[in-house]
C-alpha cells in the first residue's frame, strides 16, 4: 500500500507543477507506466533475466579483478599490489583514487569498443524503437532516451545532433529528463562496486534501475513540460568514427581519463563543501540535543519523498538525507556514505530502495555539464535549454523516485 500511495503522490505532485496541465498527453503517461511495471516486473521476476544479469555481477567481479591487475602494475600496492609491509588493518589501505575509480577507465575503452564493433547502437535502435511503438515517442527522442542507458547526459543527445534543433519543446524536455534520471555504463560498474557489500546484486540492480527509468523519465516529462510531438517517424542513424578497433580503445580511453579526473575533482571539492557548511551550521544553536548539519537538515525536506520511494517513516529521515546529498552533491557522494551506514539506520530492503532512488545525475553540478553540452549542440535553443534546466534536476528526481515506488511494489 506504501508504494502505491507514494507511487501516486509522484505523479500527482508532477502533475501539480505542469506547465499545461490540460495538455497532458495521457497515452504517453499512461504507457509509460504500463511499460516500467513491465520492465520492473521482467527483469526482477523472469528466471532466465534474473541468471542472465546474476552472470553480469559475475562480469563485474572479472572486470574488477582485471582492472586491478593494472592499478597493481602502475601503483604497486596502492593500487592492489601485495604490501612491501604487515598491514595492521588492511582495509585502511583501500584507497579510493586507485582501486576503484581506475574501473571508469577500462569500462569507458570497453563502452567506445563495443559502439565500434555496432553492439551498442544495435541494442539502443532496438530499446529506441520499443519506446516508439510504445509511447508514442518521435525516432530521435526515442533514441536519445534509449542511448542513455548506455552513455552519459551529454553523449546520448550528442548522438541525435542534427534532429535537436527540429524538437518541440516537450521533446527537448523528455531528452534532458532522460539523462537526469539515468546514469552511464561507465560509473555503473564503479557505483556497483562500491555497493557491493551493502547491496547484494548491486550490478543488476542498477542495471534495472536505468532501464525501468527510462519510461519513468518520460512518464514525469510529459507530465511536468506538455507538448506536441515532432513529425520525426524515423529513427536518428548512430554511427562511429572510429577508424579501428584500437583507434576505439585510445578514444575510450582519453575520454575515460577525463572522466577520471572530473570524478576525483568533484569528489575533492564537494566533500570539503560539506564539510564546511557543516562547520558554519555548527556555530548554530543545538535542535534535539544534537548540533545542525546539512544531511539532518535534507533529511528533514526530502523524508517524505524518500517515503514516497517506499522506505518506513522511522527511516526515512536518513534516506531523505541522502537524496538531498545525491541533489545538492552528487549520487557518488550519496552511494559512498549509504555503503557505509549500518543496518540500524538503513535496513536492507531501504538500502535497496534507495540504491534505485539515488540512480540518477539529477544534481546542480550536472545541469552545469547538460546545459554546456547541449547548449554547444543546439546554441539557438540555449535560452530555453537554460529554461528548462531546474525543472530537470526536479524531473529527474522525481523520476529514480518513481522508479523506486514501482521497485518496492514489484519486490
């Protein structure tokens, strides 16, 4: 009952804020429930899809495995090597910046091979036109929607250029919805391994959560930005420019590398961020016997969302905590310290929840990236990109929400 309640105050809050409520599109809204219960349903319940993405988080372990096979040769026992010393607590010696993040570089030469290869555009034409048959959506909007299970925010409009400057207005809305509420392959096995030990099955589980987002993102879109759709029936052509296979593992690579180096930036910057508004609401009086702090206070606005998500009342102050980290910071930030809470403040099924809840790159800093990205692709809609770009961060949100209230009625 839970997650139906809070299932259905998603929608109607979306609802509230529209636009245009009267021009809702209610065969999109209504199919694209109907298609992420049955994404929800499939890929939770079907025995073969269950194996099949049990195989997967055997991958991860490979793909970890091989990945620290190289941090050891470059990093020696900082990155996995065997210790020159008797380590009194070896977990101390997990560093971040060299054990697990390196991950975003091989996944990242994989991603560009595989998209060489014509393995990944055939999968995102045919989940593209799924959504096209289905929602009724226009071929280069489905496509955009499609390639961002696969690749970043800024990469999957990338893929459809030529076609963004024709979209209508919903549309443009749907293609920045879908990369808020989705994340890409190449943080997906790094978000996986860092939930590994709270989240049993993580890899799969994010692996869901991007596919059942997909429909849920254009659900809350067309909700919240009402519009027409374009005349484009076709789907956008994907091509690669690569000239090898081994120009593509040296593009992945590069671009892995920058990627690399945003993630640790970020990291560095954010947490001292925190740690400093922290600080400041310190000097503050104490409430409840217990001094300010910017998670207590998140935790206090987004409990009820957090409840909507499916998680009981008596936790949902720490899981609102989280999902205002994951808005205001970013969803690594979020990952990092949900990894790290004990059972007694998150339970497992909540950690489960929120692991599709906080699947997402709606945050301030991403809008930064979405908005100079597609704002280079398309710079005659800039002003309405810029427009747009708050009432994405809050789609996005509710949309991994949304997901999440299906996850917790479907499990």
């Amino acid at each position: 009952m839970q997650g139906a309640a809070g299932l259905s105050a998603i929608l109607v809050f979306a609802w509230l804020i529209s636009e245009n409520r009267r021009r809702v599109s209610w065969r999109t809204v209504l199919a694209g429930l109907a298609l992420t219960f049955a994404f929800a349903l499939l890929l939770s319940r079907l025995t073969a899809l269950q194996g099949a993405l049990a195989a997967m988080n055997d991958g991860l372990a490979a793909l970890e495995k091989a990945t620290q096979s190289g941090t050891a040769f470059v990093f020696g026992y900082l990155g996995g090597g065997p210790a020159p010393f008797a380590a009194s607590d070896p977990a101390a010696s997990f560093i971040l910046a060299f054990r697990a993040l390196p991950l975003v570089l091989v996944i990242s030469a994989l991603s560009a091979l595989l998209f060489h290869w014509g393995i990944l555009p055939w999968i995102v034409r045919l989940f593209a036109r799924l959504l096209q048959k289905t929602m009724g959506l226009g071929g280069a909007v489905g496509v955009s929607a499609a390639a961002n299970v696969f690749v970043g925010m800024v990469e999957a409009p990338l893929v459809i250029r030529p076609y963004l400057v024709r979209l209508t207005r919903g549309e443009l809305f749907i293609v920045m919805v879908c990369g808020m509420a989705t994340i890409a392959g190449t943080v997906l096995v790094l978000y996986a391994s860092i939930l590994g030990p709270a989240v049993p099955g993580a890899l799969a589980h994010l692996l869901i959560a991007s596919l059942v987002s997909t429909p849920a993102a254009i659900v809350i879109a067309a909700l919240m930005v009402p519009g027409e759709s374009s005349s484009d029936d076709g789907l956008a052509e994907i091509t690669a420019s690569d000239r090898s296979a081994m120009d593509a593992i040296t593009r992945g690579t590069l671009e892995g590398l920058e990627l690399l180096l945003n993630i640790v930036a970020m990291l560095v910057v954010f947490v001292a961020l925190v740690s400093l508004a922290n600080a400041m609401l310190g000097l503050l009086p104490d409430v409840g016997g217990h001094s300010l702090t910017l998670e207590r206070i998140l935790g206090w606005v987004l409990a009820p969302l957090a409840w909507a998500c499916g998680v009981p009342w008596s936790e949902a102050q720490v899981a609102g905590a989280l999902l205002g980290k994951k808005t205001v910071l970013n969803e690594l930030i979020a990952y990092l310290d949900m990894a790290k809470l004990p059972t007694s403040e998150l339970s497992p099924r909540s950690k489960l929840l929120m692991t599709y809840a906080l699947c997402g790159f709606a945050n301030f800093g991403s809008l930064g990236i979405l908005l100079g990205g597609m704002g280079a692709m398309v710079p005659e809609r800039r002003g309405e990109l810029v427009e747009l770009g708050l009432k994405s961060i809050i789609a996005g949100l509710l949309a991994t929400c949304l997901t999440a209230a299906v996850m917790s009625v479907v499990l």
